[in-house]
C-alpha cells in the first residue's frame, strides 16, 4: 500500500535537488554561450580589420558552429528545468490535497455552480470549498466539464460504474503517468479553450483549398519568382520579369486576403492547446494499461490510423505553428515572396483530410482519461476508504433497496471528520434525524449525499464499507431566494420539492435529502406540511433523510414502521456545551438554542436552559 503522502515528499525532495543542479547547468551554459558568441564575434572583427579578413571568416564560421549547438543545449535545459518545476508544483499540491490545503486550489468549478440543480449547491460539488476543487487535476476544457458532468449527472449503469472504478484504481498506483500527463497539459500557458470549433473546421473541407491547380501554382510560382530575382540580380534578365511576377503572387494573395484571415482567426484560439493535447497523447500512447477500460480507451486512440495519433497532432502544430510567423517582422515579405499562407492551409487541408474526422474522438479520449486521473487521486491518497459495492434496484418491498455503511465520514472534513454507521434497508424508508443546533443533522445529510455521488462516479467513498442501490439523488437544503425570477425561498423550496415528488411518481428510485422543511412558514402549517410530504414519499416507494427541529414529527413512527427515528445529542460540562457529532436511536430530547443565544450576547436570563 502506498503511503502517498510520504511519496510525494520524496518526490518534492528529489526535485528540488534536480532543479537546483539544473539552475547551476544553466547559469554555465548561459555564461558560456554569451563568452563564445563575445570572443567569436570580437576576433573576427580584429582580425577582419588587421588585414586577415579570409581568416576572419573561418572564426567567424567555427563561433557560429559551436554557439547555434550552445543555444540549442540552452533550450533544451530551460526545456527541462520547466518541467522539473511543473513537476514540482504538481507533487506540491498533491501534498496540499493531503493536508486540507487544497482550499487554496484556484479552480472551484465555479462555471458549474447551479442553483437549481438537483443536489450541487447543497452537496458541496462546486464552489470555494468543493469536492470539484478537491480531486480535478484535469486542465482541458472537455476535460473538467466531463468530471463535472460525472459529479452532477450520476451515473445509473453499474458495469460502467465498475470500468471507471477498475481504471481509476490501476492510475491509483501510476503515480509517474499521472504527473506526466498532468505536466504536458500545463507545458503551455492559459486555459484550454472550447476545442468545438476546432472539431468542426477539422471536418469541413475547403475545395478551393485543395483544388489540384492551385496546390500546383503555390508549389511552383514562388520558385520561378525567387529564380527571376536571381537571375535579374546577376544581369541576365530584365528586372520587370521578377516584379510581373511579384505582383501576381500579391495580387494571389489579395484574392483571397479576407477568406484566408478567416480560417486563421477560427483556429488561432486552439494553436496552443494543440502542442498540449500532442504530448497528453504520446504520454497515454507510450503507456501499458492492463485494466479493460484503460485498454479500451487506448483502442479508441490506436484504431484511428497507422500511425500515432500524436504524431498527427504534432504534424497541425508544426503547421499552425508555420502560421503564427504572420506576427514577425519579416512575415510580409516572406508571405508574399512564398505564398506562405497558402501554403499552410493548404497543409492544414491536407492534414484535415487524413486526421480531421479523428481529432473529436482522439481530444474525447484525453478528457476520459483526465476525469479518470481526477477520481484515480482519491484511490491514491486514501487507500483506507473501501470501494462501493453498486447493488441493482428490485421490485417494490425488496429489502436489499437501500444504503449499508460502516464508519462514514464527510470526505470533505479531514481529520476533523466523525463516522457513523448506517443501515437503511428497503423502500420507502425514511430516518429523521432530530438533534439541537450544531450537533451534526445537516453535515450527516451531506455526508450520505456526497459519498453517494463519490460512488455514482466510480470513486471510492470515505467509510469502511459502503453498499448501496441506484438512486436518483435530490435535496432540499440551501434554498435561495431569486429577485430576479420573483421567487422567496420558501416557494423556491416548494418547486424543488415538487420536482422530488414528481420524480417519485415518476418511477424513479429517488434518495431525497431534506433539511428542515418549510422552515419559511409557520410552525404549525410546518409540522403538517412536512408529515404529509414524509408520508407521501415513503407511499411513492421513496427513501431518504430529513432533519428537522420538529420533535413531534417523531410522532409518524408510530405510525409507519418504514420511518425510524435518530437523533444527535451534545453534552455540557462547566459551562461548555460539547458535541460528539455520534448517530443515536431515538427522539432527541435536549435543546441549546436559549444557551447559544446567551453565548451571542442576547439576555435570556428569565429562560432555563440545560446549565
């Protein structure tokens, strides 16, 4: 078992030492570089001006020849200094994810946060300290969008639950893939943009563009062109031949000037993004899986085309690359002495015709693949959590309906988290969870809630066992109020609890998470409302968790033998009220509020309380 903590330690440990000795190379060939180029440069013009101008020309070549190898030794170590550095940062978070500094982490997936979702406001899926900014490692635009999509849209087919639970668990123990992997994808600057209009220029094709005649005119104008100059240069024709030709290749150029400003402008956005998706391809490529998923998805990449898929994608960022000399200085007089645009789209054409309709399903892959990496970090860092047993949903009356766990936790908390056991076993059950405030109602309704989107989308769940049935998971927890749709909280609560019921009736398994119903009414038409709802549910075959202050709602286990009561209670020792945040059988029977509000200041002298 891998202690991952540990691991990345030494990671870090390791490279640190690397990039300080990498530093020192550097600072050497930076030195040493600048020292030949100056010695070079100086002899030659000593020696050009002291009459021995030839011998100036052999130093002058030999400081070129040893100073263009410098230059490319100097990159390639600026190259791997960067990603030592990467490394580094990625092994430094991995530490942070283990220590619960990973609130600091930027992305929160706050482009997902939807208030009227179902369940991810209340769950803590999306936002400043969410499970999203937790796990994703991923950096693409598909894929942090298909995590998302796993956590917010739960997965209902078991065998696929279990592919990604089997995938995720062998890149658990691929430590180096993983980092790798993540690496090429922040080798480059700046977020991964849509990469949708990037699929649809791939797979449509510009005639004009590949029209024999005109691949035949930008091939061979250019050379007859150069070879005028020359020949105009040398005395042996007319200068007015190279200039009918140069202004025919402007005048080629001018025709189509705004199409060809178009095509650039749609993929521009995605030059950089396409070096990056490169090396996420060769990484996955170059690797041996041995999961059936992992396999499958290798297949998907390999069955494409002959050669590697990355070989493709390295052969459009060569190509788009060619375009982006437009920004030199040099770039008019290079377009129009070589057609150079034509040239690259009419590459890119070419390119689109052999890999185009490969490129949607090659970048599909990688972001699976990143999802997977995301959830294989929870396999990873917490091998003491236990991989959910998925358990098919029967006819009605079927008493294997429901959730099992042994010592769960909130995977949120930390250390700082309590584990309690649960046993909800058949349909329509429903337990209500009375306690006072503080004491742990809701964070135990969050904590069922996220554990199951955990297990939905094949990641291990915080608990020492935990099986469960194929739900639909709805909640009604944080309800907000919208000045913009005209809606109070309190009929917002009601939408959402419509949309539970209608699903219930709808015949879907429905698991629904309810804390303190109606608390925007009065507390009379509150005890009624919520026991018709309760009845209701557990009638519609539904199971679920309400907490509620409402003791008499205690009441309806009397009354139906498939609600069970439970509550949290505190203690209070000198003056201190303390809470063990433990699941107990029963009604609770004690209340803090007067005491509380004592401690905020507010004089209840007249009042008893607990003390």
């Amino acid at each position: 078992m891998i202690d991952s903590k540990s691991e990345y330690k030494g990671r870090i440990e390791d490279l640190g030492s690397t990039l300080k000795n990498q530093k020192k190379k550097l600072n050497v060939f930076s030195n040493l570089r600048l020292f030949v180029f100056l010695l070079g440069f100086a002899s030659g013009i000593y020696l050009y001006f002291s009459s021995e101008g030839y011998i100036s020309y052999i130093v002058m070549a030999i400081t070129l020849a040893v100073f263009i190898p410098l230059v490319m030794l100097h990159s390639r170590l600026k190259a791997d200094k960067k990603k030592t550095q990467l490394l580094l940062r990625i092994n430094e978070d991995s530490i942070k994810r283990t220590t619960g500094e990973w609130k600091d982490f930027k992305d929160g997936g706050e482009d997902f946060v939807d208030y009227e979702h179902a369940f991810t406001g209340d769950l803590d899926i999306f936002g400043r300290t969410s499970l999203f900014k937790w796990i994703n490692t991923g950096l693409t635009y598909k894929g942090r969008r298909l995590l998302a999509d796993w956590l917010k849209a739960p997965c209902d087919d078991i065998d696929e639950i279990n592919k990604r639970q089997g995938a995720a668990k062998e890149l658990a123990g691929r430590i180096d893939f993983r980092q790798e992997y993540q690496m090429a994808a922040l080798l480059e600057e700046g977020r991964f943009t849509d990469p949708q209009p990037l699929f649809e220029w791939a797979t449509k094709a510009n005639d004009f563009y590949r029209g024999k005649t005109l691949i035949g005119i930008v091939s061979i104008l250019p050379i007859i062109t150069i070879a005028s100059l020359l020949a105009a240069f040398a005395g042996l024709i007319s200068y007015l031949v190279p200039v009918l030709f140069l202004v025919l290749q402007i005048g080629l150029m001018s025709l189509k000037y705004i199409d060809t400003n178009k095509i650039i402008g749609h993929i521009e956005p995605s030059i950089k993004s396409i070096g990056r998706y490169g090396k996420m391809l060769q990484a996955f490529e170059d690797e041996s899986f041995t999961s059936d998923y992992l396999i499958q998805l290798q297949g998907q990449v390999a069955k494409t085309s002959e050669k590697a898929a990355y070989l493709h994608m390295r052969g459009l960022e060569k190509i788009m690359n060619r375009l982006m000399w437009r920004y030199s200085g040099l770039y008019l007089v290079v377009n129009i002495l070589l057609l150079w645009d034509y040239k690259c789209i009419i590459g890119l054409e070419k390119w689109k015709r052999e890999s185009g309709s490969h490129l949607e399903q090659w970048i599909s892959v990688l972001s699976e693949l990143e999802a997977l990496n995301s959830i294989a970090i929870l396999y990873c860092d917490h091998p003491d959590w236990t991989t959910p047993i998925l358990k098919g949903n029967k006819e009605d009356g079927d008493e294997e309906t429901g959730i099992a766990a042994r010592q769960m936790g909130h995977p949120l908390l930390g250390g700082d988290r309590v584990c309690n056991d649960l046993q909800m076993k058949g349909k329509g059950r429903v337990y209500l969870i009375t306690g006072s405030n503080m004491s742990g109602k809701s964070t135990l309704l969050r904590t069922v809630g996220i554990n199951l989107v955990l297990a939905y989308a094949g990641a291990p769940v915080c608990a020492e066992a935990f099986s469960l049935s194929m739900f639909k998971i709805y909640s009604s927890m944080r309800i907000r109020d919208d000045l913009d749709k005209n809606i109070s909280s309190f009929y917002a609560e009601l939408l959402r609890i419509k949309t539970i019921i209608e699903a219930a009736k709808g015949g879907d398994q429905v698991i629904f998470l309810l804390d303190e119903i109606f608390k925007g009414t009065n507390s009379r038409d509150r005890h009624t409302g919520a026991s018709i709802l309760i009845k209701q549910l557990s009638s519609e075959g539904a199971v679920g968790f309400v907490s509620t202050h409402d003791v008499e709602l205690g009441a309806l286990a009397d009354e139906n033998s498939k609600i069970e009561n439970y509550h949290f209670k505190e203690n209070y020792k000198k003056g201190q009220l303390y809470f063990d945040y433990k699941l107990h059988p029963g009604i609770s029977n004690t209340r803090n509020a007067i005491y509380l509000m004592e401690m905020a200041g507010v004089t209840v002298a007249e009042q008893k309380h607990p003390l």
